[in-house]
C-alpha cells in the first residue's frame, strides 16, 4: 500500500502527510513513515528544499491574494498542520479570513481540528477532493464560505497525487468552476521535463502497487502541467519554477535551471 492512500488510519503503512511532516522535520509520524522519507531522500536529496520553497510559495501568494482582497481560502490536502500553515499565514496578512481545509486522512483531520488556532475562523472537513462537485456541496463548507465573495482554492501539489489524468483534469476544472468570475486557484506540481529518471522513481515509490494497467507510471511534463490549468488567467510570472514566482527581496536564490517543481496563480476570468 502506498503513502498516498488515506482510506483509514493506519500506523503501520507508510502515510504521504506522516512522510512529508517527517521531511520537514515534525514529530507526528510513525517508523514506516520515516522510512520511505529516507527512501525519498536518498532518490532525491533536493526534497527538503522543495518543500521549503513551496511553503515560501504560499506565503508569496497568500500575501498576493489578500492584497487583492481574498478573505476565504480551501485549502485540498492540506496535511498536518505545521509551522507556515495557511491559517498562520493569513493571521499576519488577513486575520479576518475564512479557511477551509481539506483532507482525506482521518489522522490529519483530527489533528487539524485539534491544533488549528489563532484569529482567522477555521473549518476542517475530511473528504476525498477527487469528487470535487460532492465535497463543494457539504453544509460546512457553505455555511462558513460564500462563494459569491473573493475566494482562492489552493492544490499545492496534490494534484501530483492523482495518477489517473482524466480524474486530475476534472478535479482543478471542477473547482475552478466552483468559484466566481475573479476567483483564484493556487496550483503547484513538480514537473518531470528536468529530471525524468528522479521523478519517476519518486512516483514508484509513493504509489507502490496502485498502478492499473495502461495507467500513467512517470511524472507530468511542463506541457500536460499547462493543460490542467486551461481556461484560467495566469497571474504573471505565470507558470514557472516555485522560487520564481514573485520571489522577495533578500530571499536566498535557488538555481531554478535544476529546481523540478513549479507553481502559479490562475484567476477565473
């Protein structure tokens, strides 16, 4: 079974938000967990920094997304709660924000639900994203969020998740649908283009034993990644490397000619 199946909990299979709390560095995870990080680690070192500069890319863009007066957020797969969580982003930028957060690990849901604090109201609901137009209709979500107002759905990185391209494809469809004319979708996906051989074997080794015949076995390009988000308007730079989008003054700069993840805004028109 691989990390990336969330039906139940369970300590004794490898997690995908156990393993990745574990690379970046937390303490809510269990023995198999930290050892597909190692595994994870050894395959592609630069692991850890990818998933520092994706929490530097949220931040980037939930600066962008307040400034422009978004004040409700869902955020899809939203892992365990940690330092530079949506929520503790948006208490220093737009403390009167809604959030909605979003997971299929009942592990995750109940430490969210238990650890979530500070000025920005927050739900947690524990859904299976895959069926997007079912989990936008549950009560709590329509009774916190109002959709007609400024709204931002944030897929940072599960969409790399989903192997089938149809389901993927529908998904960020499905959501975008969901949201007003102005509304955003924060979208982050590593790219397979650079690196073929690394990507691929990370993908094995997330989804050991989940591949169907003739389904997809190896990583997304930069062109399939770009067909995902047609019909949304790119908030320049665009769709470009993680570090790249609107990087701050004084950030450390990243070689983004190795860097295999990348990132953008699309706003509904």
């Amino acid at each position: 079974m691989s990390a990336a199946n969330h039906d139940k909990f369970d300590p004794t299979v490898a997690n995908e938000a156990r393993v990745l709390d574990y690379l970046r560095g937390g303490k809510d995870n269990y023995k198999p967990d930290r050892r597909l990080g190692d595994l994870l680690l050894e395959a592609a070192p630069e692991l850890v920094t990818m998933l520092r500069e994706g929490r530097k890319f949220l931040s980037r863009a939930v600066w962008y997304l307040a400034g422009q007066g978004v004040r409700q957020y869902v955020e899809i797969g939203c892992g365990l709660p940690t330092r530079g969580s949506l929520h503790q982003i948006l208490a220093k930028s737009a403390p009167d924000s809604k959030v909605v957060y979003v997971d299929n690990d009942p592990m995750v849901v109940r430490f969210a639900q238990a650890l979530v604090d500070g000025p920005c109201e927050v739900r947690v609901v524990g859904a299976d994203a895959r069926d997007a137009k079912e989990l936008l209709s549950r009560p709590e979500i329509g009774e916190l969020l109002d959709v007609r107002e400024p709204t931002a759905v944030i897929l940072q990185g599960v969409i790399s998740t989903i192997l089938d391209d149809d389901v993927a494809t529908r998904m960020v469809r499905d959501f975008a649908d969901w949201l007003s004319p102005g509304g955003y979708v924060v979208f982050s996906h590593p790219i397979q283009d650079l690196c073929a051989e690394r990507t691929d074997k990370l993908i094995d080794l997330f989804h050991e034993g989940e591949f169907e015949e003739g389904g997809r076995r190896n990583g997304r390009s930069l062109e399939e990644i770009a067909l995902l988000l047609d019909g949304l308007e790119l908030v320049p730079p665009g769709l470009v490397p993680t570090p790249a989008w609107r990087p701050l003054r004084g950030e450390p700069t990243v070689d983004i000619t190795t860097y295999w993840g990348i990132s953008a805004i699309g706003r509904k028109p």
